[in-house]
C-alpha cells in the first residue's frame, strides 16, 4: 500500500488533480486556495519560488488527533530539501525572524522564500 500523501510541491499539482479526480474545487479543498493557486501559476510558468503545501487533510487529521499524521513530518523534510535544491538555498537554518514572508490563513501557514536581491 502507497503512503497516504500529505505534502505536495507546487510541482505536484498534477498528483494532487489526479488524486481529486480532476475536480478543480476539490483540489482547491485539499490544497487550500493559496496553495492550489500558487501551485497552478507554478505548472502555467508564472515565476512562482518553489514550495510545497501541506494538505487540509493533516491540518483536519492534526484537529481530530492533537497529533501529526504517521509520515508528515519525513514528507515535509524531503519536500523542504526539493524547494532547497530547486531555489539553490538552505532553508533549514532559518529562524522565523529570518523568513522574508510568513503568510498564515485558517490555521496553516505558507512560507514563501524570496530570494535576497528583490
């Protein structure tokens, strides 16, 4: 059996299409609006920084559980060094002082690295 997907990359918002059955709505459900749509902009060539969503279906496991769902947190990591090695920068020594932009809605944050010089 496959592992349940818990984090996509704006890369992936094909898997998540796929995973919703085609349904727009639905992955804007499972994505959010801003990941759904930063994902989108992303697989058109907007220049979008790369990145990754963290589904509602964890934050909805998190509320029901008071825990992480089983592989989020190895999901995230392998996501976080894939936006690392696509923007050329190690994101894992940040601090939140040092994050340039920490945008939170609902409940659940998106983090978006900018790069330096803009």
């Amino acid at each position: 059996m496959t592992e349940k997907k818990w984090v996509y990359l704006f890369s992936e918002v094909d898997q998540a299409e796929a995973y919703c059955g085609g349904d727009w709505d639905k992955v804007r459900g499972l994505l959010g609006g801003k990941g759904a749509n930063l994902a989108d902009m992303a697989r058109i060539g907007v220049p979008v920084p790369p990145g990754f969503t963290v589904t509602t279906e964890a934050c909805n496991y998190y509320s029901a559980h008071g825990k992480f769902p089983e592989g989020l947190w190895e999901q995230m990591l392998a996501a976080l060094a894939e936006v690392e090695k696509a923007a050329g920068v190690c994101a894992t020594g940040y601090h939140s002082a040092e994050v340039p932009s920490l945008s939170r809605q609902g409940g659940c944050g998106t983090i978006l690295l900018q790069d330096a010089t803009s």
